[in-house]
C-alpha cells in the first residue's frame, strides 16, 4: 500500500469530507466510531473515493484541489 491517501466520504447527512491521511485504516476507524468532531454527529461514513500516493506533497495538493470551488465540481462529476 501506497503511504499517503486522500479519501472522500460521504455522510449520513448527505454531506462529504475530504482528508489526508498516512493511515487510511485507522483514521476510517476513527471517523466511523465517532472519534472525530467533523463527523462524530454524521455517522455513518461511507467511502466514495479513495486515491494513494507516493509524494506526500502531490496529496497534499490533491486534497487542498478537492477542497476548492473547482476541485468540488470535479469530485461531483468524477469521483462520486
């Protein structure tokens, strides 16, 4: 496995989380158990989207892209 990812999720709610990680099978389990703020009150998680990287720079980039106005219209159109 690859050491970087940036995951999207997608929320009871409807809404979706974009994030980093260099653990993507802790951090899901955290964000599904309710460890965490952003989504502690969404459960459940599911994942939509998951991309690897081996630059941590490069998914560094990719997850500030997504997080954009343009990155946003992307995701909706191609990765969910």
């Amino acid at each position: 496995m690859l050491p970087y990812a940036v995951y999207i999720l997608q929320c009871a709610n409807g809404q979706h989380f974009t994030g980093f990680t260099t653990n993507i099978a802790k951090r899901l389990k955290a964000r599904s158990t309710g460890e965490v703020h952003f989504t502690k009150d969404k459960l459940p998680v599911k994942v939509v989207h998951l991309s690897y990287f081996n630059n941590k720079k490069k998914a560094n980039d990719f997850e500030r892209y997504l997080k954009s106005g343009s990155g946003i219209a992307f995701r909706n159109k191609r990765l969910i």
